[in-house]
C-alpha cells in the first residue's frame, strides 16, 4: 500500500520533521542560553513555536498519510465484473487536492514555527553579556593503576596484566575478558579492522557483478536508446519527471489492468541510472511508448489539462522553443558506450542519426496537425525539428516497446541501436 503513494512520504515528514525537527528545536532552546550565558529571549514565543509546530505537523502529516491511503485504495479498486473502478490515473489526484491543501496549510504553520524559533534564538545571542565569564572546572587527579584482584573483579585485565603491553592476537585475553573490552581499549586498530572487513565484503559482492555477465539478465530484443532517445532521456531527467512519475509496472493485477504488461528486469539493463521513481502524482510510463500519437504527447506538453482534464501537470513550453544540442549528443553516446552499452558505430556517427530521427519525428508530427496542409506542414518541420519537444517525445514513444518486438537479427545489429524511428 505504501509503494509509490502519499503514505512513504507522510511516514518521512513525521520522522523528518516531527522527530528530528523538535529535538533540533528542543537542542537549540537548551542550548543558546547556556553558549551565551544569557536567558532565553522569550518562554511564551517558544510556547507560540511549539503549539504552531505541532499543529502544523501533525496536519501535515494526517493529510498525507489519509491521501496515501486513498491513492492505495483507489488504485486497486475493482467492481463486481473485475475491471477497474478508476481506470483513468487522473481521477486519483482530482480527489487527493483538498488533501495537498491541508497539507501545504500544514507546512505554512511549520515554517511560521520555525521562523519564530529562528527570532527568538537571535534575540537571545542578542542580549548576550559583553564580557563572558570564564568559569574553570578541575577533574580529581587520576591515582596510579593498580592490578586488580579477584575472580570477580569486573576489570578484564586481572593480575597486574596491562592490555597495551600483550600481542594483539592473543586468545587468552579473550577466555580471560569480556571479549567487547578487548575493542574498547584498542580504538584504532578496531577502526582499522572494521573498515577493513567492511571494504572487504563489499568487493567481494561489487566485483562479480563487473566481471560475470551473466549475473545481468537480458533481454534479446531490448537495446540500447537511440542517439535522440537518449538525449530525451536527459530531458527528463533534468526537468525531474521522475519525481511525479514511476518507470515500474509491478506484477500486481490492478498494474498490469491499468498499465499492461509488468516491467521485467532485462528492460532497465541500458539505463543509467533506471527511473523506477518512488511516487506516483502521475502515472507511470514504463508503457507509454505508442499508447498515443506524438500531437497528443505535443499537446500535453503545450498544456496538460487540454488532454488530460484535470490534470495538475504544468506546461512545459520551453520545449517548443529550445533547441537541442545536437553536437553534445555525440558525447552523450561516447560516455553510455564507455559504460558498456553497445553503441557500435553510433559511436562515430550519434549526432547524424539525431538528426535523422529528429527530421522524421517533427515530419509525423506535421501530418498529424495538418494532415491536409502541405505548406503549414513544411513550416511545422522546418521549426519543430531541431527542438527539445522532439526528442523528449521520442523518448517517451520508445518507453516499453521494445520487450513486444522480435529479436533483432545479428545483421541489423553490428550497430550497436536501433535503427531511428
């Protein structure tokens, strides 16, 4: 129920916040007048913090963990004849909106608490005394060491014996001590051993996932993005799509029902890093590929809610009208071959093919929006072709196609892609 929800994200907060948060503000109360020598600046302001920052919290996080609960609910609904009750993803988000609003309420009452707290602590450095006093505390002087005496003397050096002063490697210190203090009292070699023992098992895990090939499962027909592919992967990224959407259809029947076949791990093998994502304000769009035409994907980029009422995705225009980089796609595919992926002669050639399927894109795109127009679909290709809103569309239209496709022949693939589509 929690994956991809609201629910993980109100169990953070309550942590984050409403944990860690008030002992940092409990740890600065205390601290700032000891530091300073002065009084706190104001009891009831700190009561005023308290009060709105609990408030604040735990409206927060109700909101989030009730909206959580509904995205979880809602998703797996299902009728008497098994289809889903809310097939369309957007209804989940229409519902959970008054939740966001009380919990946007929740986190203004948070930070209205926090700046109170950040007022106060100054007020008090504020008041601090010119001059510091400078109180002098003495420990007892430490008497000689002592051999310890006795069967049941708690010490684990017993008759005179001094633990710097024996091998380290000496069993008998620990039949005759509590083996922890042994530890205790070698600080740095304990250090030393635990990193080494750490580092250690660590290769032994890492390595062999470098080394053996088989320990990466593969698919026969998914390969690598191409050029342009890639460079709207990177798109997506930046604009930090991943953090609305998921790339992971799990092997649930509400999943496969609303977004197809389940994700498979042969699929991810090419990418770096994957964007399985950890919460779902969208759908998810591990098979969005050809689900719909590039005017509907250039539309919802242009504004969402034309499409898609009631969406609460934002417009992103820039696409239409920045340009792609094309030379810096060369070295976008230069890096991906340096990790493995099997460019093959895209190596040489990555900016060419991204222009190419650049080219065919923007002209698909044309006769969709002007299928009877062939100067408006000229005009179209000529200043849609060399933009971001095509690469980032090309990305999106491969997204899970790959796992239906047959399995390329040995010919077709000395390239190392895909041919542009």
């Amino acid at each position: 129920l929690s994956h991809y929800t609201d629910w993980t994200i109100a169990h953070v907060h309550a942590g984050g916040l409403g944990w860690n948060g008030f002992i940092t503000f409990g740890m600065a109360y205390w601290l700032m007048p000891r530091i300073f020598q002065t009084k706190l600046w104001s009891k009831k302001l700190a009561e005023i913090h308290f009060w709105i920052g609990t408030v604040g919290i735990l409206l927060y996080i109700i909101a989030i963990y009730a909206a959580g609960l509904t995205q979880g609910l809602m998703w797996r609904a299902f009728d008497a004849t098994g289809r889903l009750v809310y097939p369309d993803f957007v209804e989940t988000v229409t519902t959970l909106i008054p939740m966001y609003w009380a919990r946007a309420a929740g986190g203004v009452l948070y930070i209205t608490g926090t700046l109170l707290c950040l007022v106060n602590l100054v007020m008090t450095w504020s008041t601090r005394p010119k001059t510091y006093e400078e109180p002098t505390f003495q420990a007892p002087a430490l008497g000689a060491w002592t051999a310890p005496t006795g069967d049941h003397d708690p010490s684990p050096w017993r008759k005179g014996r001094n633990p710097r002063k024996e091998p380290f490697f000496n069993l008998g210190r620990f039949a005759d001590a509590k083996w922890h203090r042994v530890w205790e009292a070698l600080p740095a070699r304990f250090t030393v051993l635990t990193l080494l023992a750490v580092v250690s098992a660590s290769l032994f895990e890492i390595i062999p996932t470098f080394l053996i090939k088989s320990n990466v499962p593969t698919i026969a027909s998914v390969q690598p993005y191409t050029p342009l592919e890639l460079y709207g992967r990177d798109i997506y990224i930046a604009e930090g799509c991943y953090n609305c959407h998921s790339q992971m259809v799990r092997p649930l029947v509400a999943e496969t029902e609303r977004y197809g076949e389940y994700s498979k791990p042969g699929e991810f093998v090419y990418d770096r890093p994957f964007q399985w994502g950890s919460r779902r304000i969208g759908p998810d769009l591990h098979r969005v590929g050809q689900k719909y035409n590039h005017l509907w994907h250039y539309e919802h980029f242009e504004n969402p809610t034309k499409v898609t009422p009631g969406s609460i995705m934002p417009p992103y225009r820039h696409f239409f009208t920045r340009a792609i980089d094309f030379p810096a796609i060369q070295e976008r595919v230069n890096t991906m071959a340096m990790l493995g992926v099997p460019y093959g002669e895209a190596v040489k050639v990555g900016s060419e093919m991204a222009k190419t399927q650049a080219t065919k894109i923007a002209s698909e795109l044309a006769e969709q929006i002007a299928p009877k127009d062939a100067d408006k679909r000229a005009k179209i290709v000529a200043s849609m072709q060399d933009k971001e809103v095509v690469a980032i569309i090309a990305y999106l239209q491969r997204l899970g196609t790959d796992i239906n496709k047959p399995a390329p022949a040995p010919a077709t693939t000395s390239a190392g892609v895909t041919e542009a589509r």
